[in-house]
C-alpha cells in the first residue's frame, strides 16, 4: 500500500546569487522495527539544490538508476536512501539563467574558384546543430544563386528571403540534437582580391572553418591579408619555381565535414587551378574577417622585375665600383627584409626572371668598365709606330728611343720625336779649334 502525503512551505523571494537553508521534515513511523526510504529532491532551473553537512543517517544515490520505479521522477536533482532516524537540511541558491546559442557550427569547408574571367564560383560546406526553425544568413553583395542553391543533407530547399539582404534556411525536419549538412552554393563577379564566407547574423557558435581558394596556374601569389591562417607549405616545382602543398586535399575536407553522417551525395562541386589553403576559429563577418589576396600575371610579374634591374643597371652605370658594390649590398640586404617582413612576396622573387636580370645588370657594368679601360689605352700610337719601324734595326724618327745629334754653329743641339715635351738638350761648350781642324783635315 502506498501512501502519499504533500504539503507546501512559503520561501521569500531570492535575489538573483542568494542562498537559504531549507530543513526537510521528517516522518517517523511508529510501532515498527526498522524504517527504510528514499528520498528524491527536483528544482526549478533556476535553483541549485545541494545536502548542507548537517545531515545523519543519508547516503547519496543516483537518481537516475537507484531510485525505486514507483518513486522515480522526470529531472531529479538529488536522490538519497535513508535507514532508521536521518536528518537532512538542503541549501538552495538562485542563478540567473543566460541565453545560450542555439545553432552551433561544427565544421566548415568553403570552395572559391576564381576564373579567368574574373568571377568566383564558391560552394560552402557547414555541419551544424540547430534548435532553430530557420537559419538566417547573408552572402556576399552580389552573389547570384544556382538552380538548386541550399541543400540539407543532399535534399534540396527551397531559400527564403528577408530583411535587410537576409536569406532563411527552413530547418523542417531536423532533429535539434542530431547534426546536419547544409551545402550552399553561388557565384560572384569580381577577382579574387577579397574572398568572403557567408555571415550567421544570428551569431551561432563558430569552430574552425578552412577556405579553398583555387587560382589560375599563371597566377603568382605576392601577399595575403586577413585574419587566416596558412594551411600550406612551399616545394620548389622546378629550379625558380614555387608552388602550394596543403596539408590537406579539398576533397578529404569535405569528407570530414560531412563525416559520420549519411545523406544521398548532391552534384560535384568542379574545381580548376592551383589550390590555396587556409583557417581560422571563428571568423569575423565581413570586410574584417574577408581573406583577401594580392598577387600577379607570372608574365606581369617577370616584365616588371627585369625593367626594374634594368633601371637600377642604368641608373649606376657610370658609377664607380665601390658604389656598385654598395648597391649590390643593398639590394641583397633587401631582399632579405622583404623575405622576413613578406615572405611570400620574397621567396616569389627568386625567380628565373630576377636572376636574368641580375645577370644581365653584372653584364652591363663589366661591359661599360671593359669600354671605359680601352678608351685610355693608346692603342692607336702603339699601332702606328709598330707598322712604320723599319726591320733592319735603324731607329725610326717616330721610335721613342730615337735621339737625333746635330751641329749648329758652336753648339751640339740634341732632340727627340716628342715635339710635344720639347724637350731639348743645348749644349753651349765651345768646340776647341784644333779638333776642329783636324776634323777638316781628316776630311
């Protein structure tokens, strides 16, 4: 036989992280020998109920399991077992409650493909939680839907659109506490200098999303801005080229997105051109948290750093070779900054192009230096007194070492081919008398 018995006790209002006592009466049977029960305790949502330590004869319990059939209770808080006298007192204290997200992404994959013809087409990967009946969002400005734009879980749905360029997913038939896969896609125009993810204006729970930006083979990556981080590593292609490694295929990311979960395979996604990839936790809605990209045509990029050596070569041209030297210094002490402060802009810059131009620069300079040197030679003299110097060893007039004697009057006048130097000997002895007769003599 069971006997119910209820009655209700008043309790002043609490104050929001206030605490009160509550003893708990007790019932004591008479006339028996042993007295056996349980006790379960439920509470508001509000409250947090706990035993205080005056409390004898009690033994906790769990209230899920221990609890007898005829007395369990739906959300008990506390369960103990009593065994002949006991005593308890409970604490109750008031929280308040806070509002917790009701949609929670999971995983995310989002796929741009940027064409030649400057225009992106994306698909946008999500697992998500939801207790909601429709999901808000926002694409980009001037983003243009296919024919079958959203998918839940392979099953297409149908958009709806609201204020303020808002778009509600209808979240018919999905269990709250299960996950989903919602497979949005779209296209814009535009290149890829800002590459933006759909914003949850609801402001859901947010884990890492990964973003798969496929550029043209031509293209050269300079620089990347936003709050992303790189998913990739650099491998030399060939002797001056570099190309992206991800750690990750965008296919295996799209499997982990949609892992755990069966739902009927949608249309593929078709991709084109050399993947970038990278992540972040929680991203920022846009233009914050857009991935935006810098970058040029290879051959773009290969014309400019050859006019810019060529600039730098005819710039220092007639310089001497100190400073040639010192702008060699500064240009390497430059790149080596670029490669610290830019290191994709740097490593893109060791190039077959800017060796080329290099080479072409040290060319230049050795050429003029080499021109420069002939000028001051005389060439033309050595060549002219080699081909008109007689081969039976008579000096020349013109030879350097010729020096002619001559008589004039009572002087000896000496002088050489240089007339230049006009540098001549006159001797002003007097040529004694007697040797001169004999010389007459002899004659």
């Amino acid at each position: 036989q069971v006997i119910s018995l209820r009655w209700q006790r008043p309790i002043d209002e609490l104050q929001v992280g206030a605490s009160i006592d509550v003893a708990i009466p007790r019932l004591i049977p008479q006339g028996t020998d042993r007295a056996w029960g349980q006790i379960v305790v439920t509470k508001n949502e509000t409250l947090d109920v706990k035993p205080t330590g005056a409390r004898e004869g009690l033994r906790p319990i769990d209230p899920t399991r221990d609890v007898m059939p005829d007395s369990r209770v739906p959300n008990a808080a506390v369960a103990l077992e009593f065994h002949d006298a006991w005593q308890l007192t409970l604490q109750a204290t008031r929280y308040e409650l806070e509002d917790v997200k009701r949609t929670s992404i999971e995983r995310a994959l989002v796929r741009s493909v940027v064409t030649r013809s400057e225009q992106q087409s994306i698909q946008a990967l999500y697992r998500l939680r939801s207790a909601r009946q429709r999901l808000a969002l926002r694409l980009p400005e001037g983003a243009q839907f296919a024919s079958q734009p959203a998918r839940l879980n392979g099953r297409s749905v149908t958009l709806e659109r609201g204020e303020k360029q808002l778009l509600y997913v209808p979240l018919v038939g999905v269990d709250p506490e299960h996950s989903f896969v919602l497979d949005l896609r779209y296209t814009l125009v535009g290149d890829q200098q800002s590459i933006q993810v759909p914003e949850f204006p609801e402001d859901p729970a947010v884990q890492k999303v990964y973003v798969a930006v496929f550029l043209p083979k031509e293209f050269t990556l300079l620089n990347v801005a936003g709050p992303w981080t790189q998913e990739f590593d650099w491998r030399q292609s060939n002797l001056f080229r570099w190309l992206p490694a991800p750690n990750q295929s965008d296919k295996q990311l799209a499997e982990w997105v949609s892992q755990g979960i069966s739902h009927p395979p949608g249309p593929a996604f078709q991709t084109d051109g050399q993947m970038y990839l990278y992540s972040a936790l929680r991203p920022e809605g846009p233009p914050d948290g857009a991935l935006r990209i810098s970058g040029l045509h290879e051959r773009s990029l290969a014309l400019a750093v050859v006019a810019v050596c060529f600039a730098i070569g005819l710039m220092f041209l007639r310089s001497s070779w100190s400073t040639k030297f010192a702008v060699a210094t500064g240009l390497l002490i430059a790149t080596v900054a670029c490669g610290v402060f830019a290191p994709t802009l740097g490593r893109q810059l060791l190039n077959l192009p800017t060796i080329a131009g290099l080479i072409m620069v040290g060319l230049a300079w050795c050429g003029w230096s080499a021109n420069h040197i002939a000028k001051k030679v005389p060439w033309n003299r050595w060549s002219s007194a080699s081909s008109t110097s007689p081969t039976d060893g008579t000096p020349h007039p013109d030879d350097p070492e010729f020096v002619e004697v001559r008589r004039s009057g009572g002087t000896i006048v000496t002088s050489g081919p240089d007339e230049d130097a006009a540098d001549e000997e006159t001797s002003s002895e007097p040529v004694d008398e007697q040797d001169s007769e004999q010389e007459d003599r002899d004659a």
